[in-house]
C-alpha cells in the first residue's frame, strides 16, 4: 500500500446534479482511476430531491405516490445498507475512489482510512463525532438512518455522551473494477417529514428526529460553510489539487445514467444494462 499522498489525487466541489448522474459518476470515476492514474474526492449535492435505495433493497419499500407527489426522484445505489432521503440543503453528500491496490484490503481498515477526512470535517465545524461506541438495533431497516448502528462505519454525535449520541453520518462502500469507491451521507439538517415518508411505513417523525441529529442542531454553522469544511478536509488527506470532471467524462455520465441509474430495470429490480462496446 502506498502513501495516499504521493499518487494523483483531484477534489471536485461538484455543482448540484440529479440522483442519476451522481452515481453514474462514481462509475465514471472509477475507470478513470484505473485507465488514467487520477484518484478522486468530491463533495456533492441532489437536485432534484432523491433517494437513493441501498443495493438489495425492495422498491416495496419506497412510497411511490409519495415522491412523485413530493417531486423525489428515486435510484439505486451500488452500496448496500438502507435508503437515503437526499435533497439540496438537508444532506451534504462526498465520494472517495481510490484503486484497490493503494488502500488496505481489510473492509474495517479501509473504513477507518477513508473516513479520516470525515472525522477531520466534523472537528474543524465543531462538531462532537466519532465512530458510534455502541451498537444500536434497528428501528426500520429500510432506513439506512434508522437501521442498527455500526460501530465500524457509522458517526454519531454528540460522541462524548452517549445518552444522547444520534447518528449524523452514514457511509458505505464497494469495489469495482478493482476500485474501492466509498461514499457518504452527512445530515446538515433534518428533514424527518420528507426522510420517513419517502417510506412504505406509518413511522412517527419523531422516531426519526430522536435517532438523528445534523451539523446544524450540533455546531449551527451555515451550509456552505459545512461544504467548505468537508471539501478542505478531504483536499488535506490525499494532497488533492481543485479539479473538476471532463468533457467526455460528464458525456459518459448522462449516458450511464440514463442507461442504468434513472431506468426501472435498475432501481426497481437491480437488473444492471448490458455494457456498451467501446
């Protein structure tokens, strides 16, 4: 494994994208790390509203009439663990891509390698987190917010008390193409109306709002500060220069999109497009 540092790494303050695109640009991103050497941190917003479905969950779950009565786009993510409501100033969204070869091949290793930067962000806001002390059971599985917290990947605050940790930050990761792409969710705000009714369920708003907490509630920074926060943080830990995505990457992003993440096939069944020629 070699030093995170000494490889090309750029950090994308992405401009606000539908649910589609976002994840096909992790995919994008992963090719390019292996096909041009150029490793990848971003931090990046939903527009529209979205959520994103864990990997293996059942589109029974989801309240259709819900989100097309609310405009919140739903897709699939290539992660496991429970949906995610996401829209443009509740949720503050990054991604690290890095080929597999450079970071430890243990998952718990690598968890606690990628979320450095993660825990760095919370510190400079003000924030109290940490990896959760203990476990806690679900609540809804479906919810990846309401799901049982992991110790080994999930961050809640205020971290000192644990009476009153909630979760502030989910994050999940897989590999493809021998690249682990990690990605995350860090709650700026609540928004517990749209969170659990984006779900099949008859949960209590308040269910949601005594398990989770936000940058907001516990340091009461602005958003925009937060993004900085996070994007600097990320730049610190990999020595990343300010990049953005190219031409022909941005191309092959709505082409995937629009192929898999945005279609039925995929967000309701996980059936994944046969791959174009190239």
């Amino acid at each position: 494994m070699t030093a995170l540092t000494d490889r090309e790494w750029r950090l994308i303050t992405d401009e606000v994208r539908d649910g589609p695109t976002q994840m096909a640009l992790e995919e994008i991103a992963a090719r390019t790390a292996i096909e041009d050497g150029v490793r990848t941190v971003r931090v990046y917003s939903w527009e529209p509203s979205t959520l994103s479905l864990g990997y293996r969950q059942e589109a029974e779950t989801v309240d259709w009439e819900f989100c097309e009565r609310n405009g919140i786009d739903v897709t699939r993510r290539q992660t496991g663990g429970g949906g995610i409501y996401h829209d443009r100033h509740a949720d503050i969204s990054y991604t690290i891509v890095a080929p597999a070869d450079e970071v430890p091949g243990d998952l718990m290793d690598c968890y606690a390698l990628f979320c450095e930067p993660i825990l760095d962000a919370f510190e400079r806001m003000g924030v109290d987190a940490d990896f959760a002390g203990t476990e806690q059971s679900s609540i809804y599985k479906p919810s990846c917010y309401l799901r049982d917290i992991n110790p080994a990947h999930d961050i809640v605050a205020p971290a000192s008390d644990a009476t009153r940790a909630r979760k502030i930050s989910g994050n999940a990761q897989y590999r493809q193409r021998d690249v682990v792409i990690q990605h995350g969710s860090l709650s700026y705000d609540r928004e517990p109306t749209r969170h659990v009714g984006a779900f099949d369920t008859e949960l209590e708003t308040e269910t949601f709002t005594d398990r989770v907490t936000s940058i907001r509630q516990e340091a009461g920074i602005d958003r925009e500060e937060a993004v900085e926060t996070l994007s600097a943080a990320l730049g610190d830990w990999c020595d990343a220069a300010n990049g953005g995505w190219r031409k022909g990457e941005l191309e092959d992003a709505r082409e995937l999109a629009a192929r898999k993440y945005g279609a039925d096939p995929w967000i309701r069944n996980r059936q994944a497009p046969d791959a174009p020629e190239r």
